[in-house]
C-alpha cells in the first residue's frame, strides 16, 4: 500500500543533532544517527547480538552504542567492535540510504541500488533567502492516503476548518484536477470573496487591508511518493489574483510531507512557506501556531475516520466530483506499489 522505492522524510536534524533516534517507516524499524563525519546514518534498528533497539544506545565519538551490552555498530550495518567479544562472525544489519537536504533527512526503504539522490524533488523555496519557513510534527493514527485524500480535495474546509480557514464559496466554487504524468494537480480560485481569519491575520502581517474584498486560490500538487505541496493565497479583488503582484498579495505554500509509518499510521511533516516578509520571526511563530491548530482538526477526524474504516473493512465508498484529485493520486500509488511487486 506504499511504494518502497522512493525516499521519504524520516526526521528533521535536531531529533537527531545528540541522540540516536528510532522511526517506522514503511513498516522499516530504522534508528538515525550523526555519524563520525557528522553525516547522517540509518541502521535497522536490530542490535545482531540480543535484538535490542539500537535507538535506545547512545552515539560515541560518531558510533552507535547499543545500551544493553555496548555492541558498536557501522553506518554500513557491520559491527565494529563489542567488549570482551571477536566480532568477525557477527551477522550484518540492513543500512538505508540517507540524504540530508532542504532541512529534512530522506530515507529510502526499498532496494538501495535504485536510491539516487537526485530523485528528491527540489523545493524552491528551501534554500532561498527570500523565503521563510516553520512547521512541525503530527503522528497520526490513519492510514496516509486518507491524508492525500484530505489535502487533493479542500472543500472539507468550509466544515472541519470553519474557524480558521473555511468558509461557504469552497464548497461553492469548482474545482478542476488534471494529471501530468506522474503528478496531480488540483485547482480552485475563488474571486471577490471575504478572507477567513487565517488570511485576514496574514494579510495584516504584509500590512495588507483585512476588510475588503480578495481572490483567493487553492492549488495542490500531488507528487509521488506521498508529498502534497499547496499554492494557496489571497490578493486584493481586482489585482491580478494569482498573478498579482507581491505588494497586492500574500501567498504561501503549504508543505505536506507524508511518511507511512504502518498501514494504519503515519508521520505527518507539516509546515508553510512563504515569501512576504521572511524575516520577521514573530509573523513565522504566529503563523505556525495557526496552522498547528489548523491541523489539529484534521488529525482528529482523519483518525475517527480510520477507526470506522477499521471496523467496516468491506463497506464501499462513494466516489464524487470533488474526489478527483485523490482518486488519481492513488491510482499512481497503485502503480508504483505494482511496479515493485512485478516479476522481473
């Protein structure tokens, strides 16, 4: 239900920066570290002599230390030494590629002789100092294509976010979904419309009037494995709308980064990034905390939703219009997910 051979978001580096950490990804129990060179490294999280989690050890001079017996382990899965023991003999661990880049650490759970780096896919906006970023953590409890589902089709807005975000045109207006070879592509503008509080406080953080009319616009990109990046903004009605310029707009991008953990949970690396006024810090925090709480509603149905999926396995789920944008995103998990299974 989620291809392997791709990379995924694992961790952030300060979960890492002085301890071992141990994450399920894929149904891989994986422990991240710094290795000696200050790269990172990721191990199965199996110690060879007894089967503790290496993730409970502690990291010496750049090696793994298992703490039940003080086995060192390789970032290559050889054990390099255990007191008392000749260690020659001793069976290899499973080692993952790893890359560290855009403040993330990638992992590849499938065959490591297909992981090139260059499959990550850039993000624009990581690295560039007209940019600004915050975001966090959530685990939920729910199989992630419900995630997917959730983020291709916003019309759930105007109900799970009616405080924050939502608000009656959503569900009012169309949406149109397109598939460009291996990603979708869902879209929504919305013009002459009141902004909901989110975009009232963000148009006051770009010292933009809260009280007059805006076009505003949804735009989600689904790209594979699991990532789901949104365009979304508001411009003051008459500007230009998605084309406005800066001065007349805020516009950011949602960052959706979603890592299977089991079939039934996942992590969920949740941020925004935007390009009006980068610097100021206390405008990052503030809408961060927003976004948190935004989040925070997804979590709690998308959870309710899995523990009814659980319980009736068989029940058929309606497909509609609205549904487009996740049902084609699927399909190209299904495909990759075949892809793999398939006989040489």
């Amino acid at each position: 239900m989620f291809p392997k051979n791709a990379w995924y978001v694992a961790c952030t580096p300060d979960e890492i920066d002085d301890k071992p950490l141990g994450r399920t990804v894929c149904n891989e129990k994986i422990v991240f570290y710094r290795a000696g060179d200050g790269q990172v490294a990721a191990v199965e999280d199996f110690c060879p002599h007894r089967g503790a989690p290496l993730s409970l050890g502690r990291v010496c001079e750049g090696q793994l230390v298992c703490g039940y017996h003080g086995l060192v382990m390789g970032c290559d899965g050889k054990t390099v030494s255990m007191p008392g023991q000749r260690v020659g003999g001793f069976p290899k661990i499973r080692a993952y590629p790893v890359v560290e880049r855009y403040g993330f650490v990638w992992v590849w759970t499938g065959d490591a002789a297909l992981a090139d780096p260059a499959k990550i896919h850039h993000l624009e906006w990581a690295d560039n100092p007209d940019w600004a970023y915050g975001g966090g953590l959530y685990h939920l409890r729910c199989d992630y294509r419900l995630m997917v589902d959730n983020l291709m089709d916003l019309t759930h807005e105007t109900y799970v976010h009616a405080g924050s975000i939502g608000q009656k045109e959503i569900d009012q207006v169309p949406v149109t979904t397109k598939t460009e070879g291996e990603r979708v592509v869902t879209s929504r503008f919305m013009d002459k419309v009141m902004a909901p509080p989110f975009w009232r406080a963000n148009l006051r953080g770009n010292h933009l009037p809260d009280d007059q009319p805006v076009d505003r616009w949804q735009v989600c990109h689904f790209v594979p494995p699991s990532h789901v990046m949104i365009e979304v903004g508001v411009a003051l009605a008459g500007k230009g709308g998605y084309h406005a310029d800066a001065k007349d707009k805020v516009s950011s991008i949602v960052v959706d980064f979603l890592t299977p953990e089991t079939e039934t949970s996942m992590w969920y690396f949740w941020g925004m990034a935007r390009n009006f006024n980068p610097k100021d810090r206390n405008l990052t925090a503030q809408i961060r905390d927003g976004q948190a709480k935004v989040f925070a509603e997804d979590t709690a149905i998308l959870e309710a939703q899995q523990r009814n999926l659980s319980q009736y396995p068989d029940r058929r789920l309606l497909m509609l219009n609205i549904d487009a944008g996740g049902v084609q995103a699927r399909k190209i998990i299904d495909r990759l997910v075949a892809a793999e299974r398939a006989p040489a």
